[in-house]
C-alpha cells in the first residue's frame, strides 16, 4: 500500500512523460548518416560540420531524436 | 555455533514480474523462514523512462509498473534492497536531465518510494559502483550487479568486489575463488518475466537468462557461508533440496 504523496507523485510523473513525447519522425527530415550516404559530403566529419553550417545560417533546422535507441540529429529545411 | 538463512532475489522489473517464479519465491520464503530478505535491484522496469524510449513506450507510462513493484515490496518484504540501474532511472533522470518538468516530478517520485522504503524498514543503497549491502554477521557483498558480460559474470564481479551475490545479468553463475583466502561469487537468474523483456530479443545472451533466485546460510560466528541457486531449467524448478 502506498501513502498519498506517492500516489500523488506517480501520476505527477505520468503527466510529464506524457508531456515529453517526442513527435514522430517526419518524411522530410534526415540524419546527418543519410546525408552523408547520400553524397551530401565527402566524410562523416565534414558532413557533420556542414549540416552544422547550415543549421546556424539559418538554413536548416535540427532537433533531436532517437532511433533504435540510439540519439541523433534529425535535419529538416528550414 | 549457529547457522543464520538468507534469501536473494533480483530482477522483478515491475509488471514483467514472472508470476510462477513470484509464487515459487514466496512459498519456498514461507517453508525455509530465512533470517534475511535480500532484493538484488531492478524492482522496477521504467521503461518509458530509458534514454531512447519510443513513443510507445511512453505513452505505456508507470503506474502499473511501480504499483507492481510496491506490491511485490509487500509480499516479500525485503530487509536489503541494493537498487540496479532500471530503478536507478528516476533518481538519475531526478539529478540531472535536461527536461526540468520530467526531472523535478523523477526526483519527487525518488524521495517518495524512499520514504516508501523507509516505511517498511528496508536498508537499502542507491545503484552506485562501490556501494554494497552486507549482513551483520559478514558473509557475501550484496549488489545488483555491474558488468554485463555474460562470460562468467560471477568471475568479473568476484574480481572488483571479491565474494558477492549480484543480480543484474539473468544468469545464474557460480565462481568458486582459486585464492588462498577462498571466497565466492554468485550472479541470481531473475524473478522477472524473461519472455517479456522484448528490448533482449535480438542478444544471443538472452538464452543464458533463467528464472531463479539464491538461498544460502551464514555462520553467526564466523561470517562463512554458503548459497544454492534454485533455477527453473525446462519446466522444473530445480534446487539442491530436489524439485520444487
């Protein structure tokens, strides 16, 4: 049996959780593995810093995300 | 000279709480009447809580999961519990995520499944490396468990820890110390519901994984002690005092 500040703190969490579902990925976006595969770039690390380019000249926008567990960037035009 | 009993189970994860290994516990708990009660960690699943939970996951939420954890608190009633890293999630996410929304509401369920603890006269340590539970009278180091290898896990954990009883892998294990001091170590199968841990489906690991848990006696005087596994192997539960 638990005590009413608990109760009250789980459905508190439920809320937040609720509250912090990410959106669904969406068919425009792509990851920084895709533009690379894509021949975006020569290198993974030049692709990295290219996206980034464009993520701060305005051109595309970022947010992250997680596939299979695993946490990535996902990239959209802005 | 007396002999004091204990028992250690780990790995109930909440809801995925396999029912016939909770039911084997609780009646194998009722004939040997142990002196000590040991929960190894991960009594609760928190899934929607693991970093890279999908939507689905989410939108699962915990509520059913920690009531199952309490509840099962309830019927065993632990004296130790050494938490592992699924309960670990909200005392973790409570520290430091960046979502401060799901971080202060983490930390308020922490401080209260404390208290929750606390109630029922637990012992208990946080899921930190180099943290461990020991009875009064000595014997084996009590710990969830750390190290994931399931190539003689008792070894590994035998080598940081020296003697323990861990839970952590699924897998029960026996490593008996080539030292002059002896010593041993022992890796708990689990009371969760082993079909039901899909995020394992794709690990090769998954078929070492047994339902199970340890019972073991302690010299009063001496701290020396020994510990069986009881496994479900097939359809048997089978311990050193025959079929269960």
């Amino acid at each position: 049996m638990k005590n009413a500040k608990t109760e009250k703190a789980l459905s508190s969490l439920e809320w937040a959780i609720a509250q912090s579902v990410v959106p669904p990925r969406q068919e425009d976006e792509f990851t920084c593995e895709e533009f690379l595969r894509l021949g975006g770039a020569p290198s993974r690390s030049s692709a990295e810093s290219k996206l980034k380019r464009m993520v701060s000249n305005g051109d595309l926008l970022k947010r992250p995300f997680c596939i299979n567990g695993n946490c990535c960037m996902l990239y959209r035009k802005a | 000279m007396a002999f004091k009993k204990f028992l250690y189970c780990a790995d109930s994860h909440g809801d995925l709480i396999h029912d016939e290994s909770r039911k084997k516990l609780l009646k194998f708990a009722e004939d040997f009447k142990p002196h000590y009660r040991i929960h190894g960690g991960d009594l609760w699943d928190f899934s929607p809580l693991r970093g890279g939970a999908s939507p689905e996951d989410r939108a699962g939420g915990i509520s059913e999961d920690y009531n199952a954890g309490i509840k099962f608190l309830d019927e065993y009633k632990p004296n130790i519990l050494t938490l592992g890293n699924h309960d670990d999630r909200i005392w973790q996410i409570g520290r430091d995520n960046s979502n401060g929304v799901l971080r202060e509401h983490c930390a308020e369920l922490a401080k209260q499944s404390e208290v929750e603890f606390k109630k029922r006269k637990i012992t208990w340590i946080p899921y930190v490396i180099g943290k461990y539970l020991r009875l009064p009278e000595g014997g084996p180091k009590f710990m969830h468990g750390f190290r994931s290898s399931m190539v003689s896990p008792a070894k590994l954990h035998h080598a940081d820890w020296g003697s323990c009883i861990h839970g952590h892998v699924h897998k029960p294990d026996t490593y008996v110390a080539t030292h002059a001091d002896g010593g041993m170590s022992m890796s708990s199968g689990c009371i969760g519901d082993i079909e039901k841990m899909h995020y394992a489906d794709r690990y090769s690991s998954k078929m070492g994984w047994r339902q199970g848990f340890i019972y073991g006696m302690i010299n009063d005087k001496t701290g020396s002690w020994h510990a069986w596994h009881v496994i479900k192997e097939g359809g048997d539960w089978i311990s050193p005092m025959g079929i269960l």
